[in-house]
C-alpha cells in the first residue's frame, strides 16, 4: 500500500507516509520531485495522495499537469486531497471586511518567513475540482476554512 504526503513548506511529514518534499530529507521525507513521482510509485499503485497547500508552490503552468499526474498514479478506490488558497473567497473575506489586507496578502504570497513560504500561483476551489472531474474522479467533499479549500476526490 502506497501512501504518500507531498510537501512544499517546512512543515513535520504525517506519521504511516511516505513524505516527500523537494528540497529537504531527513529520517522521515525523502528529496524529490512532488509534481512526477514516477520516482516513488507506478501509475495505479496509490491508495492515498495528501497535497494540501502544495499547488500554490508550484509556478502556474505546473499545475494542471501535476494535478493529471497524481491523478494517474491513483488505484481504484484510491483517494487524493488537494488543498490551497481560493483567490476568490480570499477576495471575498477582504471585500466583507473579515480579513485585512495585511493578512489578504499574507495568504496569497506567503510570509516570506523562510525560502520556502513563497507562493508562486493561487487557484480556486471549482477549478480543482473541475480538473479531477474531467480526468474521472468523483468528488467525495469539499470545504473551506476561512480563504482554503480543500477537495477530495476518489479514482471508482
């Protein structure tokens, strides 16, 4: 059973995966590509693919292909969850004054506090979903907290 957690920030891998981040290793993530994993796993061997607050990491031509490629290293019944900032509920709780502009651009382009908080794309909610849709997943859930989102999706 291959389970797998893409990474982009300094955050602690998930304890039961495989935690991949593209510029960090140590005795829990191995170093290596988060947009192709053929490194890691074959096509239909996934059973879980965690990439939440990952796509906004990558540079906007990426995505849609990376989020393809994960899709095609899922087995049936194999579950992925995507998760990022949606720009437009972002500007939604800035307009209604829910959020300030500080903290408005804090979630788009990151903190800066460390090389990698830096976001490079933003997406919304139905556009993810509508990229696992037409590859022939089905929408199990979707939500927002605050401005992210997260989806997920099963392969039938």
């Amino acid at each position: 059973m291959v389970i797998l957690n893409l990474m982009t920030r300094d955050e602690l891998g998930l304890v039961g995966f495989t935690n991949i981040h593209p510029d960090r290793e140590d005795e829990s993530t191995l170093k290596g590509s988060i947009t192709n994993l053929d490194w890691v796993a074959e096509d239909a061997e996934v059973t879980q693919l965690m990439a939440v607050d990952v796509i906004d990491f990558l540079q906007p031509q990426e995505i849609e292909d990376s989020i393809l490629h994960w899709c095609g290293k899922l087995r049936h019944g194999g579950k992925i969850f995507i998760g990022g900032l949606d720009l437009t509920e972002a500007a939604r709780l800035v307009h209604l004054r829910r959020i300030n502009l500080d903290d408005a651009n804090k979630l788009i382009f990151g903190t800066h506090s460390s090389p990698s908080d830096h976001r490079k794309s933003a997406m919304t909610m139905r556009t993810v979903e509508e990229i696992l849709v037409q590859n022939g997943l089905k929408i199990q859930q979707s939500h927002f907290v605050k401005a992210q989102y997260c989806v997920e999706a099963m392969r039938p």
